[in-house]
C-alpha cells in the first residue's frame, strides 16, 4: 500500500535483468528512465505511474530462438535467429522424410501500441516459398509481447532491429 498522495520521484532509472514473461521471449533488458515521476495507487489497487518515462525493451536473438523452440512452431526445430537491421532471420528444420531447412525473414512490429506481432517479409524451403504455411503459424503465437503483461502501464511506440537484437521502444503509462 502506498502512502495517501503516492510517492514522487524527480527522477527514477531502473535497469531490469532477465525478465521471463507468460506468452513471450524471455526480455534480455528492461530500462526504464525519465522524471518527475508520481507514483500513485489507485482504487482498483493498481499502481500507476503518472508523469514521463521512457521504456526500452532488449530482447536478444538467442532468447528469439529459445522462444520459438519452446513454441514448437509448425512441428519446426533447430532454431537458429540472427538480427540485423533488415529484420529477424530465422533458420529451422522441418522433418518430412527427411530434414528440410527453412528459412525466413520477418520485421516484429507495434499493434495499437499495446502488442508486438511478427511480419513475414520473406520465406522459402528448399527454394520454393512456404508463405502461407509460415503465415498460418506466425498467427497462431502473434502478439509476442504485450504491454499489459509488464507489472507497470506502459504504451509501446516502435521495434528497431539492430545487430543481435530487437529494441522495444515505448513510455510510461496508461496513453
């Protein structure tokens, strides 16, 4: 419970470490900076931050892969995730007969600034396009993130792909 009035901040840094998350890949990084900042709870219980904080997100692309192995996507194994600024280049095994290597390139991308999805930009198996059947699985575990799952309200504004990893942007509260 906090005080009457809430708690005030003229400024508050927080560097979380190693988030794991229901329905998400484990969160590298979380930094959390900005000020003044009013912390205060409301009836419901809840508490909210009121005044400016930005948020970033570092999700690394071993925990990308070790989240889509943990998805069994597709009936699809043998992760293997790299991150560039073009996008998230995913290589994975599919067993038929025999092993078959898929390869895809996608974007992760801000939903109502609440959700991060996956987009497919390209795939191919064995040279030929699989669209549809990647498509069809990237719905089945889209969104990959979403705010509401954080233990603080926040809106998430845009994803930048960067050399090994994707970077969450967003702010501090409710809009």
């Amino acid at each position: 419970m906090l005080p009457k009035g809430g708690i005030r901040f003229g400024h508050v840094r927080v560097h979380l470490e190693g988030l794991s998350l229901a329905k998400a890949p484990r969160l590298d990084e979380v930094f959390i900076e900005g000020g003044p900042l009013h912390v205060v709870q409301e009836e419901s219980g809840e508490i909210v931050p009121v005044g400016s904080g930005e948020l970033t997100v570092l999700v690394r692309s071993d925990s990308i892969a070790q989240f889509l192995e943990s998805q069994g996507a597709g009936g699809l194994s043998n992760f293997q995730v790299s991150v560039s600024q073009e996008g998230v280049r995913v290589q994975a095994v599919k067993t038929v007969l025999i092993p078959i290597q898929a390869v895809a390139l996608v974007k992760l991308e801000v939903e109502n600034g609440a959700d991060v999805h996956v987009r497919l930009v390209t795939a191919e198996a064995l040279g030929v396009g699989v669209r549809t059947l990647i498509e069809d699985q990237l719905a089945k575990i889209n969104p990959i993130f979403q705010a509401s799952d954080l233990p603080f309200p926040c809106v998430l504004t845009g994803v930048v792909h960067e050399a090994g990893q994707v970077r969450i942007e967003g702010r501090l509260g409710k809009e």
